[in-house]
C-alpha cells in the first residue's frame, strides 16, 4: 500500500494530518535492506498502520492498547486481503516466538516496560528488536528499560528527526510488574491499574476532587467518558444503586481496570455495566444518558489536544436525554464553561478549588 493512500482514524474532512512520520519511515527504510520472507513479524504500537499495512503481506501480528489506532489500521489494511495478518489488542494474546519485533516507542514508560517484559516470552536468541521513535520524544528511560528486559541497545543516526533503537535479546524472560494495585484512601480495597492508565501509580489529584463531587439523583443510566481505571463510575454507582453503569474508553487497558475494579467491588451486583472500547462516545444511541461523568484528557499522545474533550462534549450533547446533565472536571484555565456553551443551553460552575474545576452542562 501506498503510504500516501494511508488515513487516520477518525476521517475528517481537510485532514491537515498524514498517516505516517519520519520514525515509521526510518523502520520501513531499514528493514527494505533485509531479507523477511519466512519471518514471523510482531508490530507494537503501530499508530496508523503504516508498517503493519507495508508488511502484511509477510506474517504479521500487530498488536495496539488504542481503539484508534486499531481502527486506522483495521481500516487500511482492509483491501489487502492478507490471511497471515493478525491484529490483537491485548498484550496476553501474544502467540509463539518471533523472529523480527518492531516499536513504536510509546510516551508512557510505564506501558513500554509491560511490553518488553511480555515480550520477553516470545524471543529466540537471533531475534530483532526494532524501536522507532521521534528524537524530541526519546525519553533516557527508554534505553534503560530495553537494556533491563531485551538486552544490549545502540541507535541509528538520526534522520529527519527521527531515530532507531536496535536490541539484541540477550535470552531472560521478565514478568511484568503491572497491573498494579494502589491502594485509595476512600476504597476500602485496592485499586487495580493497568501500564497505559495514566496516573497508574496513584490517585491524580483531578480525580480525587472530582471523586467528592458525584452527583446523587433519579438517574437510571450514568455514563464514565474516558473512564480509565473507573473510579468515577464507581462512585456513581455507589451513590445511585439502581443506575446502569456504562464505563467507555479508547484505551483497552482501561476498559480492563474499570472492569476488574467493577467486579472486585460489587461481585453480587445482578445488573453487569456496559463497557465500551470506543472513540469518545461514538455511534452511540442518542438521547440514552441521563448523566455523563467527564475528566477529559486535554493530550493525545505527546501532543497538547483540546480536540479529544471537545469531540466528548459533542458525543455526550447527542447521547444525553433531554434535561440530561453532563458534569465536567478540567483545569480551569481550560475554560470549559466557556466551550461547553456551544452545545449545552445552560452551564453551572459546580465547584472549584485552585487548580480544577467541576462545571455541568444541560441539554
């Protein structure tokens, strides 16, 4: 496939954004000098299916934790027709060893560590390790943690910003340390949190005001958008005992923490939340959310982005009955009463300290 013909995912119109960088460009580049015919190929983090759509002809498991990145590349790949290609987004779904291991160097070290350690498993002693990455998001660790799991690692010149990472396996097999548990204050049990989560290693301290401002009321359906470990859907349901809980998020790790931590704490709860791996809110029914509990990211990726929040927004508007509430956490800086007027008929500052503030949107 033509890199050119390549898109991202979500489609937008006068996409401004291509497919690809100078890191999958510098993989690509280097490995059109070997010999791959017979290799079994494993794809990590691949963000838009560049290299997974420039190999699949070959045999090829590419694994991503974003549903969309897992949709960029499902949707690439699509016309190629390729019956060795296989695309998992889970980490525990690895099958036997591969020769050839190519990365994208993801910013969380957290979740680069996760992986190395599971790949650990599924290396023979000739296997290569690739890494790819923009030189401006090169973190030090990066190289502490290959050389801690994989083994010996040197790197490429750069090139167009851009710079490999090579490992030699040098034979260990590493158990992750994650997911962990965290202990919470006001849980009574720990708290499981899974690599990509952010914040994993403790409560961030958005959350933890928001955590004492969940509304209590007459709801029968209580949406966390962009749950992560779903403390807040938690709460929710703690608080409203007879709502149904849907737990959504674009990570499949966090879909897995809010599910065991669901499961840990109510184990006797007859009617089961939904849980949903999904952009924002997507293609969900209109008018079938009566509350939506929101501590959206204002990043994707290495990148500052308001998008995603307000792309949430706009997704929670449709999905909201009429007199639905959307209750919203964000630095205040961000001005979200501000931006939430677009949508919303009317906005109320619920609470607010130095850093956050809580604001809720009427449909």
């Amino acid at each position: 496939m033509n890199r050119s013909s390549l898109q991202r995912y979500p489609q937008r119109n006068k996409e401004l954004l291509q497919a690809w960088d100078s890191a999958d460009e510098l993989i690509l580049q280097y490995l059109s000098k070997m010999e791959l015919k017979g290799k079994k190929i494993l794809i990590l983090n691949d963000h838009f299916g560049a290299l997974t759509c420039a190999l699949s002809d070959l045999e090829v498991t590419a694994y991503t934790d974003s549903f969309v990145s897992f949709q960029s590349i499902q949707r690439n790949i699509q016309n190629l027709n390729h019956p060795l290609f296989r695309l998992i987004h889970q980490l525990n779904d690895l099958e036997g060893i591969y020769d050839l291991v190519l990365i994208r160097i993801p910013k969380n070290q957290s979740f680069l560590e996760d992986i190395l350690c599971h790949i650990s498993h599924h290396l023979h002693s000739e296997s290569q390790i690739v890494c790819g990455v923009m030189i401006k998001h090169l973190a030090p660790q990066s190289f502490t943690l290959l050389n801690q799991y994989i083994g010996p690692t040197h790197t490429s010149l750069a090139q167009k910003k851009a710079r490999l990472l090579f490992s030699s396996f040098k034979g260990k097999q590493s158990e992750s340390p994650y997911p962990l548990q965290i202990e919470i204050k006001s849980f009574e049990t720990p708290i499981l949190n899974h690599s990509n989560l952010f914040s994993r290693e403790k409560l961030d301290i958005g959350t933890r005001f928001f955590l004492d401002h969940i509304p209590k009321g007459n709801y029968k359906t209580i949406l966390d958008l962009g749950c992560g470990n779903g403390l807040l859907g938690i709460t929710a349901k703690k608080m409203n005992p007879s709502a149904q809980i849907i737990f959504s998020d674009e990570s499949q790790m966090a879909i897995q923490s809010a599910m065991a931590n669901f499961n840990h704490l109510f184990p006797s709860e007859r009617e089961q939340p939904i849980f949903k791996w999904t952009h924002c809110f997507e293609n969900e029914a209109p008018c079938s959310v009566d509350l939506v509990l929101c501590n959206p990211p204002f990043h994707q990726g290495h990148s500052l982005n308001n998008g995603i929040a307000q792309q949430m927004f706009r997704d929670s508007h449709r999905v909201l009955t009429q007199e639905g509430v959307l209750r919203v956490i964000g630095n205040s800086h961000l001005n979200y009463p501000l931006i939430l007027s677009k949508w919303f008929r009317k906005t109320k500052i619920v609470a607010r300290n130095n850093k956050f503030t809580v604001t809720d949107a009427v449909k």
